[in-house]
C-alpha cells in the first residue's frame, strides 16, 4: 500500500499522503469519483484523494460528497471537513471532524518563479532565502494554495487577502498568516514539509 505519509495533527484530524501506482480497479473497490473527469491520469489523481479520505477516517462518508459553486467538495452534513490537493503521482488529505481545514501538494518547478509576482507581497519577497529562492517561493505558495482550499469559497487573491508573516527558509517548519477578506478575517497557522523537491503545506483546525 502506498500510503507514504501520515500525521495525526490532533485527536480530530488527519493527513496522509499517497504514492499513486495503482490501476482504477483498485480504488474502484471502495470509492468513485465523476463521471465528467475523463484524463486518465486526473482519474487516477481524483480516486487516490477519496481514497486516502476513508483510509484516514473509515467512516468517512464518501458518498456524500458534493461540489459546491465554487468547486470545493464539501459533505452536506458536515460530520467531516476536509481538503485534497494533487501533484504528479501523488494525492495528499487531510481530514478533521472539527473545523475546516486545507492543504495543497506542490512540486518545486521554475514556473513558481514565473508567477511569484502575482502571488507575493512586497513584504513577503523580502524574507525569501536568496539560497533557496525557489523552494521558499514554493513553500510560500503551497501555503497560500492549503488557505484557499481552507476559505472554499473562490474568488481571492493570493498577494492582498493572504499575507504570510516572516519565516525563515527550512526543510519542516510552521507559519503564521492572516487571511483577510470583507467576510473573513483570521490568523492561520500552517505547517509544511520539503522533501524530494515535493512540499507539503496544510492549515492547522482552530
């Protein structure tokens, strides 16, 4: 079973993190996704992440999952909030019974760089390591990706309504964050992880 990471965040909540070298036929046995998703390897992305949902908590109730407006998955019923994120061969979840959460997977490529303007402030780029320039950039975006997922409701943008306060460049570490919008304004606090030039970043529940 290729279920490479987990981490018991606290008694309600959950992530994991899984190597996907499967066939559909494996996850069809306890999941489903969408009809309307047809690339053969977003399938494969997409039934991982539900998958790893009822791994994590077995009485996940999966089949009740619905896509918001905004294209978030949420449950109806609210028994569970939860986030998925996708990247290459790997699909990341986490699950908490308490509060919302998100988290996002990300490799470190040169195209963070390309668009590392649009997402960062003036203040952010400041505190970038020049040493690990784009691995701190993909950190800083993996944290804004997991507070979006966080949010759930679309329409936000990354450079004014996140701001991430000052952190100093390592491989496992946590930040601080204000999430700022007319309806919302909170401090997050996120943790990530590098390793194998792959990030993982989640929101911690409050």
């Amino acid at each position: 079973m290729p279920l490479i990471r987990t981490i018991q965040i606290d008694p309600e909540t959950k992530l994991g993190v899984w190597k996907i070298t499967e066939t559909e036929s494996f996850f069809q046995e306890k999941v489903n996704i969408s009809r309307a998703i047809h690339h053969p390897h977003k399938r494969l992305q997409h039934f991982a992440g539900r998958y790893l949902l009822v791994t994590l908590f077995p009485e996940f109730p999966v089949k009740e999952i619905m896509v918001t407006n905004s294209r978030k998955p949420v449950l109806a019923c609210d028994s569970h909030h939860f986030s998925i994120s996708h990247c290459a061969d790997y699909a990341a979840a986490i699950v908490s019974t308490k509060a919302a959460v998100g988290i996002d997977i990300e490799e470190v490529k040169p195209k963070i760089e390309l668009v590392s303007h649009k997402f960062l402030s003036p203040a952010e780029r400041s505190f970038i390591d020049p040493a690990h320039e784009l691995s701190h950039k993909t950190i800083c975006w993996s944290a804004k990706e997991a507070m979006f997922k966080w949010y759930g409701r679309g329409s936000v943008d990354f450079k004014e309504n996140m701001k991430l306060h000052p952190f100093v460049f390592q491989q496992a570490g946590f930040i601080t964050a204000d999430f700022n919008k007319q309806d919302t304004n909170t401090r997050l606090y996120l943790q990530y992880i590098m390793e194998n030039d792959l990030c993982l970043a989640w929101t911690h529940p409050a």
